[in-house]
C-alpha cells in the first residue's frame, strides 16, 4: 500500500463521517465507543486508524474501502425487471422537454 493511501486514512474517515451528517459525537456512540475522544485523536491525525474502529464505522454508512484505499466500494445494483426496462427505453427516447414535463409530473403525483 502506498505511504499517500496510509497519510490520508484521517481526512478520508472525516469526509465519510461527514458525509453521513453525523458529529464525532454521534459517530462515536454509534461505533459503541465510551468517549469521542479516540475518534477526535484519529481524524485530527495524532493516533493511527485502527482498523476495528472503521469496522464499527461501516453501521451508520461509512464506505470502509474509500477510507482505507481511496476508492469507492462499488455496490451491485439488481438487474431491472422487464417492466423497469420498459419505461427505461421510453424515458430515453424522449425529448428533453418531454423528459422535463414526466419528472415534473411523477414528482408532484
């Protein structure tokens, strides 16, 4: 692993934490840790990541590949049913006016 991937463990949790809305606080009462203090000492860069606490971290949403290699965990999608392919096609084969008025109308009922 490059010594860039192990420099930026800290910013890359922060951002992930971050992006899930939640505290340090709260990302540390959720990863069942007594205080938040190990967490503020992680992210700030002062103590390593141990890999149990981003293990903890993956329950309320942190991606565990990003934080630890720099890349997004690519989560499979289920295939589309034939009914999803359908509308999929059509929707495609609109004009952007008439893409506009569809949105506009599953968005309001």
């Amino acid at each position: 692993m490059s010594i860039d991937l192990v420099g930026y463990i800290h910013v890359r949790l922060r951002e992930e934490i971050d992006r899930c809305g939640l505290s340090l606080a709260a990302a540390s009462r959720a990863a069942g840790e007594s205080s938040p203090q190990r967490l503020k000492e992680v992210v700030s860069g002062r103590q390593k990541c141990p890999a149990d606490l981003v293990a903890k971290l993956v329950v309320i949403g942190v991606d565990a590949q990003y934080v630890l290699v720099g890349e997004r965990a690519q989560i499979a999608k289920p295939p589309l049913t034939p009914d999803e392919e359908m509308l999929l096609e059509a929707y495609r084969a609109l004009d952007v006016a008439d893409r506009k008025r569809m949105l506009a109308g599953l968005i309001s009922g």
